[in-house]
C-alpha cells in the first residue's frame, strides 16, 4: 500500500474523510455481520491468533481475571471505518471498541428519520465491506470515534498511544489514526508517530494486517502518563522538580464561534483582580498550550475544549470550570479525577441551547477566592488586589 498516495487522494470535510472511489451510493463487497464479541471471548476461541497483554486491572473490578486495560496482538486481523470501530477476526467484531451496538436504526436518534444525525450518518456509512487493503508487518489501531474533537484526541486517542508502548509494540510498519489537523500532526510528532507511516481511517477502507495491534480504550494510568511523556519531548519533565507552578490562567473562548459568554468582559475584569492571565487557546500551538498549563497553578474555564489540557499540568490543579445549566457532560470532573487536580462547578445561565451564557459573578468571585485561600501559605502570596 502507498501510505503518501493514500493519504493525498483523501477529501476532508469537518470531521467527515472519504475517498473519492468510495463516494458511489452503491457499493459491492461482502454485508457486514454483527457478530460482536468481547477481547476474552475472541482470546478464548482463538487462542493461536490472539495474544493479550495485560497492562492493569481496576481495583473496583469485580473479575479480575481480564485485564480492564490491554492491547490485543490479532494475527490475520482486520479493521474497518472512519473510527476503527469495526476490528475482529474471521466474522467476529470485537465489541468493546464499537461505538454503535448494532445497526444504525433511526429510532436511536431524537427526531427519528428527520434526525440530521441520522441522516448524515446513513449516507457515511455503507452497508457493505470494501475490498481489503492487506498490509505485511504490524499495524496499530489507534483511532476512535470523535477524533476530529480537540478533547477527545488529547483525552481518549493519544492515550491509547501510551498502552501500546507499555506493551513495548509501539514500532510498526502503519498506524491507523487521523492526521489532518494541525493540533493532530504536532501531538504525533512528539509521540514519535512518524508521519509516512499514518494511514487515515474513512468508511471506504479496509485493513487486513498480518499483525494487527489493537489496544483497549484510555485508562486513567495512561491518561497520567500522557502528559509527561509530551512535556519530556519539551525538555519540561526535569522542571517538575525544581520550579512550583504558580500561573493563573483564565481560559477565555471571545473567540470561539460557539459556547461564548455573554459577560465575557466582566467576567475577565473580574478574574484580572486576582492576577489571572487571559488566554485564547485556539490561536496557541499544542507547544505552548503545554508550556502554559505546565505552569498553571489555578485555572478558570469555560466548559470547552481548552480545559483538557489539564492532562500536562502538574498535580494538583486547581480547576473552576464555567458550566452551563443545559450542559449535563461531567467529561472535565472525570478527567480530573483521573489525574488528581481538584475542580469545582460554576454553573452559569442558559436559557435556549446554542443560546448566550451569563456566568454569575458573586459564585465566580467566591470560587476563586475559596481556591486561593486553600492554597499554601507561600503559594497564595498573590491575592485580590
């Protein structure tokens, strides 16, 4: 397979990727089957093909004998999809990385048959396996559903980059994964993810590998241990024991084309009284926005993309996260968790959805305050001037 020529041919559209010779509404190849089956089921019954390594089992699991993080080795494996969420053996589909159980029904959607989402995803997806791109060597599947998304990547993709290199597998000959973005091609590259290697993922490929590496989703080890294993390709990791992070950083979204403040400026004015830095994320590379949360000591935010870099700041992180009352995604509270910062919740005024935010001052003021004054004593020397 030409990776380059690939790879060229490709058209983006947001965050849908097709092949122009895929685009025909009509498609030949083999129906797809949903045989899906768990990684120990598939292990089970095919002993000879499968090779599992263990990484870490979750203390709250109650069977222990699986491991709750892994990744698979698939001899004669295949994979298919813009997410890579069709992987298996023979006629079985592996089941934890699907992210639709079965068939796309519209009854799964809001509005049924008039769903956008629906729709769009019905005319994506075909019905029918292409013809198969088989691949000598080892290829590691590394994508997953909303890569496309800033906090998705950085959260749930890259950190299937670090199991695979625990399992000591990460040298292969291609690796199924996005690359078309800049946020994307700057993390690979510190990853050590050679780009001539990268095939993007769409609906029309189909990949046969002699060797096909498959690791389990994030865990939150391997969440931990993205952020240093970045920052030291920076030369940042021997700062951890010699500088104290102080910063405090205000993630503003003015500039953002949706989920904006509506008292943006008080909000900021408000927040410049306890020597905090204003920040517009989306206009920074993945370098500095790593440098400035290595450094970052409090941040305020609202609940967005930005706050995920929480991942290369150094424990314990203050986060205060401006979030709507409409918005009931708890994603930043887990990741959070998952690295051991402290957060806490400003919920802020949304009457329609996609409508003006207005986040309530007097609960900002008293959130920042209270996370100041827990600070140490020489840490929390700057207070409201």
């Amino acid at each position: 397979m030409d990776i380059a020529s690939h790879n060229r041919r490709l058209i983006h559209y947001g965050k849908y990727v097709f092949a122009p010779s895929t685009l025909l509404p009509f498609r030949r190849g083999e129906r797809k089957h949903y045989n899906f089956a768990s990684m120990e089921q598939l292990a089970t019954k095919f002993p000879d093909r499968i090779d599992v390594h263990g990484l870490e089992t979750a203390s709250s699991a109650k069977n222990d004998k699986f491991p709750d993080s892994y990744v698979a080795s698939i001899r004669d494996g295949w994979c298919h999809g813009r997410n890579c969420d069709w992987v298996g053996i023979e006629d079985q589909a592996l089941q934890e990385v699907r992210y639709i159980a079965g068939r796309l029904r519209a009854k799964d959607f809001s509005h049924g048959y008039f769903d956008p989402r629906y729709l769009r995803r019905l005319i994506a997806t075909p019905t029918r396996f292409p013809r198969p791109t088989y691949i000598s060597g080892r290829v590691v599947v590394l994508n997953k559903v909303a890569a496309h998304n800033y906090f998705h990547w950085l959260s749930e993709v890259l950190p299937r980059i670090e199991l695979v290199r625990r399992a000591d597998l990460l040298d292969a000959d291609a690796y199924l994964i996005d690359c078309h973005k800049s946020f994307q091609q700057q993390s690979l590259d510190m990853l050590g993810i050679p780009r001539e290697k990268i095939i993007e993922p769409h609906e029309g490929l189909l990949i046969r590998a002699e060797n096909l590496i498959v690791p389990s989703f994030y865990s939150a080890t391997a969440r931990q241990h993205l952020g240093p294993l970045m920052k030291s390709a920076l030369g940042l990791i021997d700062a951890d024991q010699t500088t104290t992070a102080t910063r405090r950083i205000y993630v503003s979204r003015r500039h953002s084309k949706n989920r904006n403040l509506a008292n943006e400026r008080e909000v900021s004015k408000l927040l410049e009284g306890f020597d905090f830095e204003t920040h517009f994320l989306e206009q920074y590379s993945i370098e500095k926005q790593i440098r400035l949360f290595h450094d970052a000591q409090i941040v305020v935010g609202l609940h967005g993309a930005g706050l995920t870099n929480m991942i290369f700041a150094r424990p314990p992180l203050h986060v205060i996260e401006i979030r709507p009352n409409r918005c009931d995604r708890t994603c930043f509270a887990e990741l959070s968790e998952d690295l051991g910062h402290h957060l806490q919740v400003v919920t802020a005024e949304q009457r329609k959805r996609r409508g003006p935010i207005d986040c309530p001052l007097p609960s900002l003021e008293q959130a920042v305050s209270e996370t100041i004054e827990s600070l140490p004593a020489v840490a929390s020397a700057k207070s409201c001037s």
